[in-house]
C-alpha cells in the first residue's frame, strides 16, 4: 500500500519523448456527460463478478470508481473500474485471459505506475490495471467516498464535467484533452477529500 504522501502527491503521466500510450487511436466522439443513472451499480456488480470469474485469484481488488460510482452525480455513462494485479507488467497473466471474454487492450503507461486500460464496448467500461503499491487505486476511492458525501463537492465536479464537454467537443477533443480542462478543480476537490479523509500533507 502506498504511504500518504503518495496520495498526496500528482505524478505526470505523460509520456516519454517518442512513445505513446494508445495501442489504438484514441477517439474523437463527442463526450457525453449524462445524469445519474441508478442502473449503473449493478452493471459494475454484474461486470466485476465477470471480471473475478476470468481472473481468479489474480484480481486482487475490483472496485467501481469515476463518476458513475457516486450517486446522484452526472457522468460519462462509462462504468470505470479499478483492477490491482499483483505486477501489471506481467501482462500475460491477465490480458489474455481478459482478451478472451471480450476486452480490448488499449492503453500501456509502464512510466505511470505501470498503468493498463482494457475496454469493453457494450455495456461501455474502462478498466484501469494498477498494482498494490500504486496510489492511483487508494486516491480514486477516496475521492469516489468524498463525493458520495460531501454535495457541495459533487455540485462543482457536476458542473465542470458538463463545462469541459462542451468546450471539448466544440474543439472535437479527445477524452484526455477534456481531462485536462476540468484537472485543476478536480484537483482541488482531490485535496479536500484527503483532507476529509485525515491523510496528512
């Protein structure tokens, strides 16, 4: 488990001069941010319960995270789910399994805490690979628990999302360019749920 000042802390993950991330073009579709849907539980249980029959053992953690695990809160109607593995670099320990129950592999960031992202398309879902010592998991859930809490908190995020998409699909952005324009609010919000949470600067 990673120690608070990890949580505390932002790491850039961009990525090295002449390497890119994608294993497939990232898309340019209009970003939809659309309200709370009460489906969307059960679609991660359903999900994850698929996830943990094709992985066994290896799925350490499966948790729902990103917006559509806060309720009431307007989202992407994408169901994002953490997965820990015990080395995501071991790749074949996991991906081929995953490949062959209908995910995608989309995404390697070995310089950000080893980072994958597999997708399905229908029912929509990123799944997120992280190891147990990458903070990225544990500050997800924390924030996810902050805003399942705290509505002031959920009023903003809600109102940046829509702001973002908007803008970013006027530019036809892609999902990580729309990222960016609602990071520095979302980080504030980041800070306050530590904050709330008693993990120390």
């Amino acid at each position: 488990m990673p120690i608070a000042a990890d949580l505390r802390t932002f790491s850039d993950d961009s990525p090295p001069a002449g390497q890119s991330p994608y294993l497939r073009p990232p898309s340019r579709a209009p970003i939809a941010v659309v309200p709370y849907d009460d489906a969307w539980p059960d679609r991660f249980a359903q999900i994850a319960a698929g996830i943990r029959d094709v992985l066994g053992p290896r799925a350490l953690r499966v948790e729902h995270i990103g917006s559509t695990s806060v309720p009431g809160l307007a989202a992407k109607p994408i169901i994002d789910i953490d997965l820990t593995v015990a080395d995501p670099a071991d790749e074949a320990g996991y991906v081929p399994a995953l490949v062959s129950s209908g995910w995608v592999h989309t995404v390697r960031e070995p310089w950000w805490h080893e980072h994958r992202m597999l997708k399905l398309t229908e029912p929509s879902v990123n799944l997120h690979v992280f190891g147990p010592d990458s903070p990225e998991p544990w500050r997800h859930t924390v924030l996810r628990d902050h805003l399942r809490a705290d509505a002031a908190d959920r009023e903003r995020y809600a109102a940046v999302k829509v702001e973002s998409a908007l803008a970013a699909n006027v530019a036809h952005e892609t999902v990580d360019e729309y990222n960016a324009r609602k990071q520095r609010v979302l980080r504030e919000i980041i800070g306050r749920a530590m904050d709330a949470a008693g993990i120390p600067v």
